[in-house]
C-alpha cells in the first residue's frame, strides 16, 4: 500500500478510519475470544461466533440519544 504525503487529516478520514479499525477489532476479537460484546437493540450482549446472542445488561434509555465522539 502506497502512503500518501498529507497536509490535514479531516473529520471524514478520522471517522473512515476509526470505523474499518473497529471492524478489523471486531473480527479479531471474535476469531480470538469466541465472542464480542455490543450494544443491541437497547440491550448490552455478548455476541458468540456460532451467531448466539446472550444479553447482559439492559441499556438506560434516558441516555439512548447518545453518540460516541472520537477526540
């Protein structure tokens, strides 16, 4: 893969990034522990690999209009 020579990193870039990282994580935490935990349809769950989802933790939905901002 080339590099590229840059000026600025902008806003999208950042959030490009940051999101095939989490993804390539995901999947390495998955092929390694078996299992990855999420947030699932208001509920915190453990994610198994055979697809089973098992679920933890009950989100507070006074908090649900919340979103992650990477500094």
């Amino acid at each position: 893969m080339k590099k590229r020579k840059i000026k600025y990193i902008s806003k999208d870039m950042v959030a490009q990034k940051s999101r095939r990282a989490f993804k390539e994580g995901a999947i390495r935490a998955m092929d390694t522990n078996g299992y990855v935990v999420i947030a699932h349809e208001g509920w915190v769950v453990r994610k198994h690999s055979d697809g089973n989802i098992e679920r933890m933790r009950k989100l507070n939905e006074e908090h649900g209009h919340l979103k992650v901002i990477l500094d």
